[in-house]
C-alpha cells in the first residue's frame, strides 16, 4: 500500500513538471514502479498512475521533437541551452512571451537595430521595385543607412546627379502611401527576430544552364524542416522565356535523395528572377545533403508578359514585410514574387508572395492586391524580385 501512495505521487509530481522537461525523471520511475504494482495486484489506481507516468514521460519527447525534430540538439544560434531552448521554442510557438528566456549578450545586437528603425519608419520605407529587378535598397534599417548616409556625404553632388537614374526615386502614384495605412491594418505585424539563421552558400553544387541565361547570386539555406537551393538569375538572351528547372540532392557517394521541381512562367529579357528548389528534410533523413544539382531549361512561355503593367512596393515592419502589387491593365494579372532576406551576407529566410484579390489567386483589372509574409530570423536588408503576367482564365 505505501509503495502503491509512493507510485501515485511520482506520477502526478512528474506529469505536472513534465511541460518543463524535468518530469521525465520522477515519470520514469513511477512508470517503473506502476508496471511492478500493476503485476502484484491490478486495481484501476494503478492503471492511473500507469496513465499518467506515461504521459509524463510523452510530453518532454514530443516537445523535443517540436524542436529539435528527430535530429540531435544543434545551436539555434539563441546561445541557448538544449533543454531552456525545448520549453523556448514550445511555448513560443503557443503564443507564450517567453522573451525572459533569451540571451541578452546575444541578442543586444538585434535589439539595436530594432530600436533604431523603429525610429526611422516613415512613408520614405516603401520601396519600387521594377520590371523584376532586384531593389536592393528595400527595407533597409539604420544600421545600412549609416553607412548609406555616409558615402552620400562623401559624394552628395553625385548621388543628387544619379536620382534620377535610381529605381527609389522614380515617381509613382502619392496614393500607394495612403493605401499602405490602410492595409497595414490588416495585418498583424511580427515583432524583430534575435534568431540568428543557419545557411550554408558554399553548398557543392552544379549544373546546367540555357545559352544566354546568367547566375546572379547562388545560396542555399535551411530550417527545421526544409533545405533550400536559391539561384538568382538574369535572362540575357534578348527574348521572352519560361524557365523550368530540376533541383537533384545527393548523398556523399552522388545517389539521388531528393528531387525539387520549379518554374519561373514569364521572364522579359534583361530581367533578374529567382529559382528556389525545396527538399524536405524528412527525405533527407533530417539532415542537409552532400550537394545539389540543377538543370534548368528554356522554351516559349504560355503567357503575355505583363511586367510593364504592375508596379511591386515592399514594406518592412518588424520581421515581416507587406508586399503590394498595383495593377494598371484592363486584364486579370498574376504576380509571383520572392523576397530574400539577409543577415549581412548571408541568406537567412526566402519567401515565395503571390498577391491576389480574387478566389483564382489573381489581381483584378485596375486594382491592388496585398499579402505578407513573415521571416523566421534576423535580418537587415531584403532583395524583392517578381515576375507578372496575364492570368489565364480556366473553364
């Protein structure tokens, strides 16, 4: 009987302390001791004990696995230990502010820059972007207009003279400024990241491209549950194309592990535009390939380009951006846009954007059409670059 009250006050204490990982212990014995009762004499107190030590003993792998996945603890870069990094992420991800949990050495450096362009959002943070070029300046915080704001004073006169030529200070309608209050609104904005990303751009990788296509930038990111190849590429072939490509990973010995397919419908010439492959990390056993391959093809596209028709403006609030695509034809346009975002050099986050207004994920005749995305890591400056054409209606 005392063995029995013994067994019974394990199990509650361990599946009370176990949703902070420390239960694993006192449920394991009590599951122990459960199992020994349960074959000296089976009473439905001790199918509750059983119960319960059980669920004491679930609950910490489950919110390991949410974590960490099925892979071993790895740095997150929070300067976090394993176990404060499990009940960080648990709770976070169930909407707790757990933000006295953070290393504040680590992420002092975030906190800055958020402080400061806090201070600096004004209309002038929505940015042009045009004809499927990248705008390298969008989104850019206080900490890259610092040194912005000194070369201009090293060389005002010219950069007065090259306004002109800069796609930032090209005019657009004053009424995008009032459209953005509006549908800032609407939007929940996610507070500044202090997760540092993980990326790897000196991934082994190579491949095969059209005559008269060039690379641009090459990356290669992941996350907990994706690994991502990003080309940035440029069409030189003086013509309109649909790009197609096949990203291929392989292990050590050069087997196939994974397959990515992606198409990029309508690019004009002399525009740069983005080609991101995604593996599943569950197809690579949790962890990041060897090295990819990728082979990308032209032909002629299906669509009627409509890039001169769309104007594309980004706007940064917190670790998210609002993306609006202006349409000034008469027809149903589609728009696919990706904005990557970087730590310095490094990629940390790539989002795919399709503005719509519709059910058909298109953008009416004469109309603008909103959509934010959300960046999982810090970063300091993002790239937009897009693709538009006409929306093909199905039956």
């Amino acid at each position: 009987m005392q063995l029995l009250v013994i067994t019974i006050l394990l199990s509650v204490l361990g599946f009370a302390t176990s949703f902070i990982l420390v239960g694993i212990f006192p449920s394991i014995i009590a599951f122990c001791l459960s199992i020994y009762c349960f074959l000296q004499k089976k009473s439905i107190n001790i199918v509750r004990a059983l119960g319960m030590s059980f669920g004491g003993m679930l609950v910490p792998i489950i919110m390991y696995l949410n974590c960490y996945g099925i892979s071993l603890p790895f740095d997150k870069g929070t300067g976090m230990p394993f176990a404060r990094q499990i009940i960080y992420d648990n709770y976070t991800n169930m909407g707790f502010d757990m933000s006295f949990l953070e290393n504040k050495e680590l992420n002092s450096e975030a906190d800055s820059v958020d402080t400061e362009s806090n201070s600096s959002r004004e209309d002038k943070d929505i940015h042009y972007v045009s004809e499927g070029a990248s705008d390298d300046s969008a989104g850019l915080l206080k900490s890259d207009s610092k040194i912005a704001g000194a070369k201009e004073e090293n060389d005002e006169k010219e950069v007065n003279e090259n306004k002109n030529d800069s796609i930032d200070y090209r005019d657009y309608p004053d009424t995008i400024f009032e459209k953005f209050e509006e549908i800032e609104n609407n939007y929940d904005i996610k507070p500044a990241s202090g997760f540092v990303g993980a990326s790897d751009d000196d991934m082994p990788s190579y491949g095969g491209l059209p005559l008269g296509t060039v690379v641009v930038a090459q990356y290669f990111r992941e996350d907990d549950h994706n690994c991502n190849p990003v080309i940035v590429l440029k069409n030189e072939t003086g013509n309109l194309h649909r790009y197609e490509c096949i990203f291929t990973a392989r292990d050590e010995e050069g087997n196939e592990i994974a397959i990515s397919e992606k198409t990029s419908e309508v690019v004009p010439d002399g525009a740069q535009f983005v080609i991101e492959g995604r593996f599943d990390k569950s197809e690579l056993g949790g962890k990041k390939p060897s090295m990819y391959e990728f082979t990308i093809t032209k032909r002629v596209p299906y669509e009627e380009d409509m890039t001169d028709e769309v104007m594309v403006y980004t706007k940064v609030d917190g670790n998210s951006v609002v993306l609006a695509a202006d349409n000034k034809s008469d027809r149903k346009v589609k728009v696919d846009a990706y904005v990557l975002f970087f730590d310095g050099d490094e990629l940390v986050d790539c989002i795919w954007l399709i503005p719509s207004n519709t059910d058909e994920v298109c953008i009416d005749p004469m109309s603008l059409a909103t959509i934010k995305g959300d960046a999982y890591y810090r970063f300091d400056r993002i790239e937009t670059y897009y693709t538009a054409y006409e929306a093909i209606e199905t039956q």
